[in-house]
C-alpha cells in the first residue's frame, strides 16, 4: 500500500484547491465537473481516484444522482482534519 502525504515527495496537487473550495462552500456542494475543467484525462482520473480515497477517509462526501451524472462533493465529518492525514491508496 503505497502512502502519500499532503506534504510529502508524491503530493496530490490539487488538495489545496480541493481544501479552499470545500471550506469557501461550507455544507453547500460543489461540482467534482467544474473542479475537472480545463484538465486533461490523465489529471481528471487522478483527481476522481483522490476524491475516492477521501471519500474513504470520510474526509469528504460525495453525492451522483445517475451514472455518468456530476458528481456532488461536500465537506465530511473528518473534513477539518485533512491537512493533518496521510492519504493511502
């Protein structure tokens, strides 16, 4: 199980926009779709797999009404602990 931590050789790049868009949203959700723009495929399956890891780590929650839908992201219950986690794949 590889480790990667926020402040670590193989940091996750975007979990400081990530962080600032979660707490200038609060409860309210954003949109993982609009998080993705303007980003290659490569950067886009990075960022879902990340998103999934967190979602794990109940940092935070995620919402998809259908397949394929946008997906909804909102602040979890272990969201204010994120700059302290070490994130697992």
């Amino acid at each position: 199980m590889a480790r990667v931590g926020i402040n670590g050789k193989c940091r996750i790049q975007w979990l400081g926009p990530l962080e600032r868009q979660l707490a200038s949203c609060g409860a309210k959700p954003f949109s993982f779709l609009a998080l993705c723009r303007n980003n290659n495929s490569k950067e886009v399956a990075v960022k879902f797999f990340s998103l999934l890891v967190l979602k794990k780590q109940q940092v935070v929650e995620v919402a998809q009404a259908a397949p394929f839908a946008d997906i909804l992201v909102t602040v979890g219950p272990k969201f204010p602990t994120l700059k302290d986690r070490v994130i697992s794949f």
